[in-house]
C-alpha cells in the first residue's frame, strides 16, 4: 500500500506545479506569491512526519533549508538580470542554475565548517 501514498505525493506535487502554471497565465504577481510559498517544503515536513521521522530531524530539515535558501536567490537575480540585457531565456535559466548549483556547494562548505547544520 506504500506505493500508493507514494503516488499521491507524486500527484501533489504535480497539481500544485500545473496549478501554478495555469494561474501565471491570468496573473504573473499571483502566480509568484503561490510559487513562494514553501509549499514543497511544508508538504516535505508532513510527509517526514507521517512517516514517522522525529520532530528533532524535521526541525534540522528546516533549519537546513533557511541556510539554503540564500544561494537558492541568486536564480532569481541572475535570471532576470541576463534577460534585461538582452539573453535569451535558456542561457539566462542555464546560468542562473549554475550560479545557484554553486551556489549551494559555497552554503554548502560554509555550513560545515562553522557546524550550521542540523
């Protein structure tokens, strides 16, 4: 029966992402507010829960997320920055994700040398 909860997260997450597809094409400002909220990682946190991870360990899950969420930024600034000046979308979405991959490995190395992770 496992894999059926599994499927339903599957689902889910794939409402909530055509979800947020349909409403940019009507408005672009709510269709951001619905794709910043951490839907991904509350539904994450409820499903350690349900499969009966501890609170300590969901905690530390989001902690780790807070730290993280800082080089996850830089897509958001490097996207639109390349695009104004004058790069295709792809390049831009290209460079923006590898800005933030390493981004990530930087936060990465950061959190363990001063023990910010959980």
């Amino acid at each position: 029966m496992r894999w059926v909860f599994d499927a339903g997260k599957i689902g889910l997450t794939a409402l909530i992402i055509f979800a947020v597809v349909q409403v940019s094409e009507r408005n672009t400002l709510l269709a951001a507010v619905l794709a910043s909220v951490p839907i991904v990682s509350v539904l994450a946190m409820m499903w350690m829960n349900h499969e009966g991870q501890s609170a300590e360990e969901i905690s530390g899950f989001a902690k780790d997320i807070v730290w993280l969420l800082i080089p996850s930024l830089l897509m958001f600034i490097v996207i639109p920055l390349l695009i104004e000046r004058g790069w295709d979308f792809y390049p831009a979405l290209g460079a923006g994700l590898s800005t933030t991959i390493i981004g990530y490995f930087v936060m990465i190395q950061i959190m363990e040398k001063y023990g910010l992770t959980a």
